[in-house]
C-alpha cells in the first residue's frame, strides 16, 4: 500500500538539540501559517522562533506542521485508496469504455507517485518524542533512505500502466492475426498461444526483409508501415494490417519473392518453429491451416 506520509521516528543519536535545530537556515512553504495550537505547547514564544527559522536560510524544506503538509498528505491519501479500489476492479472486470479517461488518470497517479518519493527528500520530520521539528536535509535524507524509500519507489513503480500497455499491444497483435485466412477461423484459445510468440522487429526504409530463395523461416504482419513484394519484375505493395511469408512458412521452402521494406516498418514476426510447437497442442488446427495455406500458394 501506498505510504501516507514518511515515518516520523528518528534514532535518537540522530535528533539534532533545540540549539542545532534553531541555527538550521531553512524555508519552507506555509512559514506563516504554522500550527499555532503544537507550537505554543512548546512555551511562549516558540511559533515566532519556529517563523524566524524558517525564513533564515534559503534550502527548501516542507515544515511537517505546515497546511500544505496538511492538505497534500489528504490529497494523495485520496488518489492511493482510488487506486486500491479501482485497479484490482479494473484487472477483475476490464472494460473498453473510457479507456482514455482511466489511462489518463492512471498516468497522472503514477506520475504523483514519483513526485512523491521526490518531495519525501525534502519533507521536515519530527524528533522520537515530537518535540522538535527537524529541517536538517541530511537527516532527513538518512531516516527516508532507512525506512520507507523502498517501499515508496516499489509503490510507485507504474504497474497498472504497464498492464495497460501489454493490454493494447495484445488487441494490435490479436487484429493482425484475425485477418489472416489461416487463423481467422480459429478460437481464442489458439490465438491466445500465438501472441506471445509473436516477435516485435523494426526495418528501415530499403531494408531486404528477406530474399527470393532464401529459406522460409518465419512470416510477417505489419503493424505499420509499407512493404513492397517483388517477383517476377512485378512489385506488390503491402501496407498496415496486412502479412507476407506464410506460404513458406508452413512448407519449410524457399522464398517465392522479394520482400523490402519501402518506408519504416514495424512488424511483428511469428517463426516456423514457434508456429509448429503451437500446433502440436492444436492437432485439429493444424490440417486446417495447412489447406489454407496451399490454396494461398496457389493464388500466388
């Protein structure tokens, strides 16, 4: 669970004396608008010493007792119990609907997460016995890395985003399989053993994706881009969403054409081998597609 607000208990050895503490040059947000109710338990005059203090120096510090201390441990109080109710909802039940709207809030919830683990480097604490506030950077510094930095920096790692991400990339990779013949008509099961062999490759303009005659070991589908297909003096050209190379694929023979690629193209690749070993879970898909696969032939 996301942590509220850094633990407020230091080694005694490292609590600065109400001498130390008051020479720090330190300035904070809210310097006149501390807790007057704290400050004043400590004896007269001590909310005026605590002011004084603050506006010496020129290093930027957070006063604990601070309403921005306040008002920002409320704030992200709110977006951590939103994301321990929405997430695991999200993850039960997936929904299409206002998918921008939560992928933008959960990038927003990552990024204060971030910006927390920041802040906490500069948020004064307060001493073993809450007596003295203490604005001291290096202390600070040494009691967030010894008790709650990891555990902040595990939290804010953005988890939900990249499930996000692998999310898209699965529908994207699941679109492109569904227009080719031979997978079309297969279930989601099958489709779902064929996505993560799928191999993402990225080919520069003029690039020989593969040569007339060389073995047939892998097919294509672009997710974006222009391929030209080049056989018999004729070029083809493919674009987004289309695929190449299954005919060779299947029949472990050689390349029928020339492949280049005519702009920067990102395609996703499925090997022979991987296509195969999926097929020996799959007997009753594998006739299909090799029927296919031959009439493909053909038409070519």
């Amino acid at each position: 669970m996301k942590r509220l607000e850094m633990d407020n208990v230091v080694e005694d050895k490292e609590v600065p004396s109400s001498s130390t503490a008051e020479a720090s040059a330190t300035a904070s947000p809210g310097t006149d608008d501390l807790d007057p109710v704290h400050l004043e338990a400590q004896g007269p005059g001590s909310l005026e010493r605590e002011r004084a203090r603050q506006q010496e120096g020129g290093v930027w510090v957070i006063h604990p007792l601070s309403p921005f201390r306040r008002y920002y441990t409320l704030f992200m109080m709110v977006i951590t119990l939103e994301n321990l109710v929405s997430l695991p909802v999200e993850m039960m039940m997936p929904s299409h609907d206002g998918n921008s709207i939560h992928m933008g809030f959960s990038l927003f919830c990552d990024t204060m997460f971030l910006v927390d683990v920041a802040l906490n480097f500069r948020m004064g604490i307060m001493s073993k016995d809450r007596e003295v506030v203490i604005l001291d950077l290096h202390t600070i510094k040494k009691t967030y890395l010894k008790t709650w930095f990891i555990p902040d920096l595990l939290s804010a790692f953005p988890i939900d985003m990249i499930l996000m991400i692998a999310e898209i990339l699965a529908a994207v990779c699941r679109t492109l399989l569904k227009k080719v013949p031979m997978f079309k008509a297969q279930g989601a099961n099958f489709i779902n053993a064929v996505l993560p062999k799928l191999v993402f490759e990225v080919f520069q303009e003029g690039d020989i994706i593969f040569r007339e005659k060389a073995p047939g070991d892998r097919m294509f589908f672009i997710s974006e881009g222009n391929v030209g297909i080049e056989m018999d003096g004729v070029q083809r050209e493919l674009f987004d969403g289309d695929y190449f190379g299954e005919v060779g694929l299947l029949k472990h023979g050689m390349r029928a054409a020339t492949a280049r690629a005519l702009t920067i193209c990102r395609v996703f690749s499925l090997s022979a081998d991987s296509l195969h070993q999926i097929l020996h879970s799959f007997p009753h898909v594998k006739q299909q597609i090799q029927e296919t696969a031959v009439r493909r032939g053909r038409n070519n």
